[in-house]
C-alpha cells in the first residue's frame, strides 16, 4: 500500500478550520446557557473524529491543531480565558492530538477487519474511548503542572457534561459514514492495493 500526505492534510485543514469556527462562533452549537465549551453540544469534536478517521494521523493532528488555535486566540472572551491558558492550550493540544492519532489507526483497523454496518459498532467504542482517555488526561496533567490537588471530583463532573456530546458524536459521525460512498469510507492516508470491482470501484472491505 502506499501512504499519500497531501489528501490527510488537505481534510485535516478543511475539517480543522471547520471545527475552530464552529467553536468562536456559536455556529452549530447547541449550547444551554453559557458559551463554555464544556457545556456545549456541538460538531467541533465530530470533525476532529471524522478528520483522524478518514485522513489518518496527519489530518487528526492537523485538524487539532487548528482548533484549539482558533479557539484561543479567536474565541469569545471566556474561551480565551480557558483555552489560551498556557498549561490548558498545551495540554489539550497534546493530549487530544494523540487520541486522534490513536483514533486513525484504530479505525484503519476497523475498516480492514468488519464491514458495514457492523463497522459502526466498534466505531462507536472508539468514540467513547475518546471521551474516557480525554477528560481524566487533561484534567489530571492540568493539574500537575499548576500544582491543584483533588482532581477525581472535577474528572467525575467532567464526565457527566460529555455523556450527550458522545452520544451526539456516535449519532452524526455514523450517518456520515452510512452517507459515504463506499470508496470514500476508507482511509484516505494510504492506497489500498485491493483491485477495483467491475464497477471500477474499490469495494467496501
């Protein structure tokens, strides 16, 4: 197989540009009664998945790195605060960059082993892996590096402000993926040697 970068990269910017407006902007958001992002529902960590899925590590990394930029020096004011935070900014940038590397290569080998739909089941594991590995990463290097002890209660209350978001991000990343032509639901980071159909078209594997 042979691995392509400009496809990853080209995604992971579209995607990453996409997901910091939606962020400063309120667009796409379903938010309850504050611009927190915490609080928020909405398709900025939908694309971030979407991004590493289907462009692989580079556009994960990519597309993360252009949203917690936009979103700190570009988002409201109480955003700034949060994310432009030097301790918070970095380590959101390294914490989730590497979940959307992880996440690129497990759904590589999702897509190689099952088929659709059942291809959607494991997806949505690898979803709420996300959401588990985030917070208590965060949170818990956050604060080591600012020195704040106690951090189980905020990982638990974090916990709870993410179970509709993941719910919201299984929902509309697996109708994107049902939507899909069955060529475009592969990786898009590497070349499959797999011939095409008499169609001319690379089957689902």
């Amino acid at each position: 197989m042979k691995k392509t970068i400009w496809q990853p990269l080209v995604l992971g910017v579209v995607l990453g540009l996409l997901a910091g407006i939606s962020s400063i902007t309120g667009l796409l958001f379903i938010v309850p009664s504050t611009i927190d992002i915490g609080n928020a529902i909405g398709f900025w960590m939908t694309l971030l998945l979407l991004s590493a899925s289907l462009g692989g590590p580079l556009a994960g990394v990519t597309a993360v790195i252009l949203l917690i930029t936009i979103s700190a020096f570009f988002g409201p004011a109480e955003m700034k605060v949060i994310i432009g935070d030097p301790a918070n900014f970095w380590t959101n940038m390294l914490v989730v960059g590497i979940l959307m590397v992880i996440v690129g290569f497990v759904y590589r080998l999702i897509f190689e082993r099952v088929k659709m739909p059942a291809r959607l089941l494991p997806w949505a594991g690898v979803v709420i892996f996300v959401y588990i590995l985030n917070s208590p990463a965060n949170i818990t290097v956050q604060s080591y590096i600012k020195g704040e002890p106690s951090v189980l209660p905020d990982i638990l209350g974090s916990y709870r402000t993410y179970i509709s978001q993941a719910i919201f991000d299984i929902f509309f990343t697996s109708l994107f993926f049902i939507a899909l032509p069955e060529r475009y639901r592969k990786p898009q980071w590497y070349e499959s040697q797999q011939a095409p159909d008499r169609s001319g078209e690379i089957p689902d594997e």
